[in-house]
C-alpha cells in the first residue's frame, strides 16, 4: 500500500530534506524515510505538502496533465473588485505564457494560525483574502497572477490537494495515511496517525 503524509509546511520551510544554506527541511518535520514530495511549495508559502513513498503516486499528484485541483488562501495587498479578477479566471498571461483558467473568489479572512514573522501591512493600504483554485503548479504561479492582476501577494496558504485537507494540522504536524494499492477505488486512509514536530 503506498504511503500518504500530509504534512502542513511552516513558513521559511524548504521543500526538500537537505538544504546546504542551513536554513530549514522536511527534515526537521518528517523522519520517515524514503518518502518524497509531490511537487513543491515556495519556502515563503505556507500549507499543505504532500509526500509519499509511490512513484507513481507522486507523479499522479503532481504532473499537470492530470489537473489535480490546489487550493490556495492568498493574502493580498489592496481591495480587490470582482472585475479585478476576470483576468484570473480567463486565463491570465505570465511572461512564460497564458495560465489555464483558475477560480478565484474574495472571502472573509480565514480563521488560520498566525504567522512568525506575520506580514508587514501598511496601515494606508488595506488587505483581501482570496481563494483561487489552480490546476497547474507553475514556479510562483499564485504569486505571479495575483501581481499581474495589481494584488502582490502578502501571505499565501495551500490548503488542499485534490480532497486532501490541511486545516486540521498545525504547522509542522503530520497526518500519515496508509491507502489501498488502488488509487482509483479508494481515496479514504485506512489508518492515521498524527506527528507533530517544532523548529
């Protein structure tokens, strides 16, 4: 049975194991071994990382082709109109082509865990919580639309992976899930156990 661990990345994390800067690893988060990512998330984003000990499991989450949706919490500097948004959902262009049309919608601010370092605000310049649902995984891709759009993006959550949550985990804490061999007939965790770890 392949090997499913949700882990909810902190802020400053790399996404990998080893780091020659020093900075911070799913390491320090995730001891099991022979485990890897399914795709990346920035060192300045936080959220939901999935790993797994499948191949072909990994490939399946994170190869565009397969149009997994991810889920996004993006904290945005300005006041966003609905009209500011159309771009977004018509497919915006970045400098290394038209993104495929995402969904986006304005919400009330999250009820999340605070960020260490938290965002610098300007007080003269108010903030807007999006949701924006993506089913590519691009270098910076959140990041990038919401700049082209005119809302730089001040904090940016990944909150779901297909129907994998992260909203129940605090950063730094693990849910391992152990699957039927076959993906396709069961998405439900046989067993789950929760790790949490600490910088």
């Amino acid at each position: 049975m392949p090997k499913i661990i949700l882990l909810n990345k902190p802020f400053k994390v790399m996404c990998q194991f080893t780091d020659q800067e020093g900075r911070a690893t799913l390491s320090d988060f995730i001891s099991t071994k022979n485990v890897y990512a399914a795709g990346r998330l920035d060192y300045d984003s936080e959220g939901l990382v999935v790993l797994t000990d499948d191949g072909k499991l990994q490939q399946q989450i994170s190869n565009p082709k397969t149009k997994m949706k991810k889920t996004y919490w993006a904290q945005v500097e300005g006041k966003p109109c609905e009209s500011d948004l159309a771009p977004i959902r018509n497919g915006i262009h970045l400098k290394d082509g038209p993104c495929r049309p995402a969904k986006v919608n304005i919400i009330d601010a999250p009820d999340v865990w605070p960020r260490t370092p938290p965002i610098r605000a300007r007080k003269e310049i108010p903030t807007t919580w999006l949701e924006i649902i993506i089913s590519e995984g691009r270098n910076r891709q959140v990041r990038r639309m919401t700049a082209a759009a005119g809302y730089p993006t001040l904090r940016l959550i990944r909150v779901k992976i297909g129907e994998w949550s992260v909203l129940n985990l605090d950063p730094g804490q693990s849910d391992t899930l152990e699957f039927h061999s076959d993906m396709k007939s069961s998405t439900k965790p046989r067993n789950t156990t929760k790790h949490r770890s600490r910088l």
